[in-house]
C-alpha cells in the first residue's frame, strides 16, 4: 500500500504604523533597472495576486473583511516550486502566471527583487523571512534546498515533530518574524503525515508621508453594504496632502505614500457601498494598470478610518480553482525534486494556510486604508472621505510589486477565525 507524506506552506504577513518626522525627497528611480526576469516576475506575480484576491473573495463570506499577501503566499509556493516535477510543477507554473519563464529565471528574478526591496527606502521597515522544516528521518535533496537558500534566503532545520516542543519551535520563528504580532501558525500536536513545513513571513513597518491629527481623530458613521451604519474612528489632518488619485465616476483611485513616496497604499472607493464586493470579485491586472497608469497629482484632503484588521484562511480550496489540484493530490503530486521517493510513498501539498495582521493609525500604515469620496461644492477642495466599503492595495510604485491586497467592509469589525485543523488530503483518482 502506497504511504502519502504531507507538506505543509504556511504564508505569514504583518502591516503596521511607525513614528515618522517631516516629509522626505521622495525616491523617483530604483537603484538599477530591473532585468528582463525580473519585470517578467513581477507581472507574473501580480497577475496572481488579483487571480487569488478574485477566488479569495468569491469563496468567503460576501460581508467579511478580506486582506491578503499574494507576495507571502507567491514566497511560501515559490520555495514549493523548486522541489516540484513533470505536471505538478506545469500546473504550479499555470496558477502562479509563470509559464515561459525557466526555474532558472524565477530564482534569478526572486533573488533580485528580495535585495532590492529589503533595501529601498530606509524610512519603511520590510523584513522577508523563509524557512524549511524536516522531519530527520526525511531528508530533502541537497539542491533543492541549496538553491532555496541561496535565492530565497531560506533557513533550514531538521526538527522532530514528534518533539513536545515541536510546534513552539517552528511558531517561535514566526513571532520573531513577524515582531510578535503573529505567534502560531502551526497547531500542537503535529499530525504524523506531515513532514515539511515550508514558511514565508513579511513584516512591513512605516509611517505616512503625511501623518494625521490624532487631535482630529472622530468617530463618524460608514456606510456598509446592507444598507446600515457603523461608528468607526475617522482619522484626518488639517493640510491637504499631495498625492496621485484617479476618478472615474465610478470608482476613486488614490495612492498615500509612505516616507519617501516608493510604498504607497492604494485606495480604490466605488461610488456606491455595495460596489466593493462585486469588484474584489472582478478586478483583473489590465484594469489595475489602466487606473495606476491614469493617476494624476493633485492636493486634497483626505480622512481614513483607524482600525486593526486580523485575517486568516485555508488556502487549498483556493489554489485548486487556479489550478494547483494536481500538487494536493496524494496520488498525483510529484515532487521528486524535494525528495527522492522510495518504492510505496509519495509527498504533496496537505495544507496551505495564510495568516495576515495590518494595524492603520495616524501615525503611518501599511496595509488597509480606504477611500470614500466626498466632493463639496465648488469652491471647496477636493476631499477624499473613507466612509463606505473599499479595496486596498500596498505596494511599492517603482517595481510594481504588490505586497497586500484587501476589502475592507467594515473596519469596526476585527473577528478572527478560530484555528480549524483540517483532515489529510484524498486521492483525486486510485493510483495504477
């Protein structure tokens, strides 16, 4: 009888404010042009991002609070991407957009973009962590670990999981990642199927270029979809801020820069509270392009909810629709590029799970902030009022790369979901 091990990914993402001083010179180029694989990575990454923000949201409760890191699960999977073979490794590359790039180019393009993000503006605090954890007895081939922390920085232990200690080891790694916020990812008692845990962890610390007032700070109604109220704090400033936005009559489009303008949370409000859900459901790359490329300077003055959002999810049901099912197959799932398998055993992907924090304030912000647009009469200026469901975006502008995706429907709301510990994965099909 054929013996199926399980590895397990788990993707870790943490946004947070910081104190900040006056406003800086903002960075206006990298500091190198990206290479032809890096751009390639990028697109491919993004495309992902809004492939997983649609399957996310059309799976999850319509009124729930959704905020994402398709760059922590792209990290976690891309890991899983180097010991993958034959059509497990072709329906990866599909579900991850990295069809006509060699494994050679994403590792290449993965380390470049690490460097130069982990280094980019001083004023944001970015941290990317990766590591590998083995049972003893099933010892992965060398390159494949090799080239995981050669291009994506990975640690690597061999650790008992039969251990007491176990879990509070590898969920230790986690709080040190991701400074406290997130203190387990992996559940006590670790299942004797499992052999590999495969972690990303991003931290992600700034302060706005231009602060708000706690002084101003006020609780005001927002609007939520099904046609109520809630009180939510209200955080605005006296000067108007320059920034980029966008809008289009039905939607507003406005990017808030943190310190030095590279990172910058992008607010995307329809006109209407019930306009949200359906456009995390819909919202492709090419849309995203045409609004990012239309952005225009303007000053205005902007108010924005406070909040502090905790957000986790299973992902396997997710990764399938995009057409990852192969890799959860106990059956089909080849990863003979992870281990060398014996006669009578097989390894794939048991569990995904992904586990975000974003705590927005006055004083800087990175991961969920809205926009709700609110035009006076003429001779007033131009206002941007977050007071109605929105999307949100964090990334940085000079790469184009997109840390957080979210759907904020009522920032007052902050309810977790309990730790839910799944059973193994079935064989889609009998083996031959």
């Amino acid at each position: 009888m054929r013996r199926a091990f399980g590895l397990r990914f788990c993707s870790l993402s943490v946004v947070l404010a910081a104190c900040g001083g006056g406003v800086l010179d903002p960075l206006t180029e990298l500091p190198r042009e990206l290479t032809v694989a890096e751009q390639r990575l990028v697109q491919a990454d993004n495309a992902f991002a809004f492939s997983l923000f649609r399957e996310v949201n059309r799976q999850e409760a319509a009124g729930r609070n959704v905020f994402v890191s398709p760059l922590s699960v792209v990290m976690a999977l891309g890991m899983t991407y180097n010991g993958a073979a034959g059509t497990t490794r072709d329906a990866m590359a599909e579900a991850l957009e990295l069809q006509g790039m060699s494994i050679g180019e994403v590792n290449q393009a993965f380390r470049g973009l690490i460097d130069l993000l982990r280094g980019l503006d001083a004023g944001v605090d970015f941290r990317l962590a990766n590591s590998i954890w083995h049972r003893p007895a099933f010892v992965p081939v060398q390159s494949f670990l090799d080239v995981n922390r050669q291009y994506l920085d990975a640690t690597v232990q061999a650790l008992d999981f039969s251990r007491s200690d176990a879990a509070a080891t590898i969920n230790r790694w986690v709080d040190e990642n991701t400074s406290g916020k997130i203190k387990k990812i992996v559940p006590e008692g670790i299942p004797a199927h499992i052999v590999m845990y495969l972690i990303n962890a991003i931290y992600f610390k700034g302060d706005w270029t231009y602060q708000f007032d706690k002084s101003l700070t006020r609780d005001q109604p927002f609007q939520l979809a099904d046609g109520g109220e809630a009180s939510v704090p209200m955080m605005s400033r006296k000067g108007k801020q320059s920034i980029r936005m966008l809008n289009t009559g039905d939607v507003v489009v406005a990017d808030l820069p943190y310190s030095r303008r590279a990172y910058v949370m992008t607010i995307v409000l329809p006109r209407e509270p019930t306009g949200a859900q359906a456009l995390a459901t819909s919202l492709t790359q090419d849309q995203w392009n045409d609004w990012i490329g239309e952005l225009d300077s303007t000053s205005i003055l902007v108010s924005l909810p406070k909040f502090t959002l905790e957000y986790a999810l299973r992902l396997n049901d997710v990764l399938k629709e995009l057409g990852m099912a192969e890799a959860f197959d106990p059956c089909r799932a080849d990863f003979s590029n992870m281990f060398a398998i014996r006669p009578g055993e097989n390894f794939y992907i048991d569990d995904v799970r992904h586990k975000t924090f974003i705590d927005v304030n006055e004083e800087g912000t990175e991961a969920a902030a809205a926009t709700s647009v609110g035009v006076g009469v003429t001779s007033a200026p131009l206002t941007i009022v977050v007071d109605r469901p929105f999307l949100l975006a964090i990334r940085e502008r000079l790469t184009g790369t997109i840390f957080f995706l979210g759907k904020i429907m009522n920032p007052s709301v902050n309810e977790p979901p309990p730790e839910i510990e799944s059973p193994p994965e079935q064989c889609a099909s009998p083996t031959s």
